[in-house]
C-alpha cells in the first residue's frame, strides 16, 4: 500500500525514513539505494495529464470560488490530489492573490494551467545490507529500528506544475468595454487553447488591435516551471506561458509535489520481525483516521479564508466559522500530541467523540 504525502521541501529523498506516528523525516535510510537509475523508477501506469481553464470572473466572491478549486496540481478536486492535500501550496497561492479587488469597470479574467506530470518510484525496494544487519543484531529491539529509521520509507515522488493568471483589463470608455468583452474572451481562448500546440495565426498583429486604448493589470502564479519574465501586457503574458510550456516540455514534469510512501513491513520476513505491532497498527490507524480530519477541516478553513478575501458583504459569519474550525483543528492535534506518548487514550472516549463530531 502507498501512502500520499504533500511535499514540503524538508530533504524528501527516495528511500528517506519516515516516524508516521510523529510525522517526521528522518536522515537515515533502510532502503538499498545502490544501481538505482532515475530512468527505470518512472512509472508507466500513471499517466501525465493537464487540466486548462480560461474565463471570465465578474465578482470577488467568483474569484474567491475559482481559487478553491484550483489550488492543487491536480486541478480535479479542491485541495486534493488523489487522497493527498495540497494545503501548503494551496496556501501560498491564495496569499498571492489576496490583494485582488474586483473593479466593475474592468475585465476580469482567470487562467489556471495545471499539469501532472509523472510518478517515478522504486520498483522493487529492498533492505540495505546495514538494515538487515541492525534487524538481525540481537543487541538492538524493533524500537530502536523504528527510531532510527522509521516506519514508513518514500517508495517515490509524483510531478507536476501549475501556471496561474488573473488579468484586469480596463478600458477609457466602459461602453467599449461592454461592446468588446465577449470578442477578447473568445479571442484569449482560441490563442492560449492553441499553445503547445500551435497557435494557427499572427496573434500579435491582431493582439495590438484587441487592446488599444486599455490599461492591462496581470498577475502570475507559476510553479514547477522556472521562466522569470516580466509580465505587464497581454503580449508578455502569451508569451511567459508559451515559454512556460515549452520549458515543462524539456524538463518532463515540473517538480515534486507528492511523496509516495510504504512500509517496511512489506520488505520483510514479519513471522519473525515485525516492524509494527498489531497494537501499533491500529494505534497508527487511529492516528491516520484522525489527521484526516483535522486536514478535512483545514481544507474547509482555506475554503472560508478565501471566500471572506474574495466574498464581500455576504461573509459575516465566516469569521466565526473560522474561529471554530481552527479549535476544533487545536483540539485534535493536542490529542494527538497526547496519544503519542499515551497511546492507551486512543481507545478512550474522546477519541470517539472526535470521530461522531465529525
């Protein structure tokens, strides 16, 4: 079984050891690394795939809507890849666009490219020579193992990036800008649609034509993909993400945005070292169960926090959902933090108590 994480920059490596139960890398590794080729981990059963959005956004709230729904690389499901949360990119990117103002005498419009790239991962993990020693050195426990090197060990990362842009178009006469939003939308579409695969005509000549007499406010987001240009006007926007996408191509994938991790338990003999117990089994269950609330509960925290940035007037109670969520979220961590160094309070009511309330 594979276990998602989001990637937090922290020194992942493949075969980096991991304690589930205090969620925590750990520098050593178990795994044997030696004759492993970066070209035979790529696994071919995961498909990459991209996701394009391109519309107009006419209040803040929508804004607000659209942001949720596109801070993963995923693009598929709000905050989630697979079963895995993209909180802290999710975050970062909902930051990055708190400033923005809905003018009503503008144009709005939203970009949101998002690419999966690939998965690579070990093959056929097996124990280091070392780590099979250290199992079979009477002088150490399963313990000892485990706080050396963990439970868990990263199998394998996943790819992707993501290219977000909101682009403010202003016109001197708002009855052109009525007249002609329509016609950009359609337009912007047909040019952006086809890159990556060849535009089809001389935009830029027409490009000129479009946005005469407007003043151009545009915002980027990029990840994965490193291009560095100056966005100011619709030109240098078609072309940043022109360049975006030709760079994703000769990097094949963007960055990692998903740890994959396994057992240890799987590479063993477990008749005779069984690196969990079943008490832990089911107490790291318990724990599993629990953080996925309390990211459930995040995931509803960042969906509020967006729509008060974005929502208006009709966000009066959000604060104090807010407010409640991020008790709730203190509540369960504490608990947490408890069971780790009382395990027995896992089986105890208020474990239950979080699990109804949920």
């Amino acid at each position: 079984m594979t276990i998602e994480r989001e990637y937090r920059n922290q020194g992942e490596r493949l075969g980096s050891g991991f304690d589930s139960f205090k969620e925590i890398l750990l520098p050593n590794s178990a795994i044997d690394l030696d004759n492993i080729n970066r070209d035979e981990l790529i696994d071919k059963n995961f498909l990459p795939k991209d996701t394009f959005v391109f519309q107009q956004i006419e209040t803040e709230q929508a804004l607000g809507n659209m942001l949720n729904t596109s801070i993963s690389v995923s693009g598929i499901t709000p905050i989630l890849v697979g079963h895995c949360p993209c909180l802290l990119q999710g975050e970062a990117k909902a930051q990055y666009f708190k400033k923005s103002n809905i003018n009503q005498n503008s144009i709005y419009l939203f970009l949101d490219y998002q690419f999966t790239g690939g998965s690579y991962r070990i093959k056929k993990p097996k124990l280091s020579q070392e780590a099979i020693e250290f199992l079979h050195d009477k002088r150490h426990n399963l313990h000892e193992f485990r706080r050396i090197y963990g439970d868990e060990f990263i199998v394998g990362f996943r790819t992707g990036s993501e290219y977000t842009a909101l682009i403010e178009i202003e016109y001197a006469e708002k009855s052109k800008q009525e007249q002609n939003a329509f016609a950009i939308i359609s337009f912007l579409q047909s040019i952006f649609a086809g890159i990556g695969g060849g535009v089809g005509f001389n935009w830029e000549g027409e490009t000129k034509e479009y946005f005469k007499n407007t003043k151009t406010t545009i915002s980027c987001f990029r990840r994965g993909v490193s291009v560095g240009n100056t966005v100011f006007t619709i030109e240098q926007l078609i072309k940043d993400f022109t360049d975006f996408q030709d760079k994703l191509k000769q990097q094949g994938g963007g960055v990692e945005y998903i740890s994959l991790f396994a057992d240890y338990d799987q590479l063993i003999d477990t008749r005779n070292y069984r690196i969990l117990s079943p008490e832990l089994i089911e107490l790291k269950r318990k724990l599993k169960t629990l953080r996925a609330i309390k990211t459930q509960k995040q995931i509803k925290i960042l969906a509020c926090e967006n729509q008060l940035r974005f929502g208006g007037s009709n966000s009066s109670d959000l604060p104090q959902q807010i407010i409640e969520l991020e008790d709730s979220v203190s509540k369960i961590q504490d608990f947490i933090r408890r069971c780790e160094i009382e395990p027995e309070l896992i089986s105890s009511r208020e474990y239950r108590k979080i699990i109804k309330s949920d």
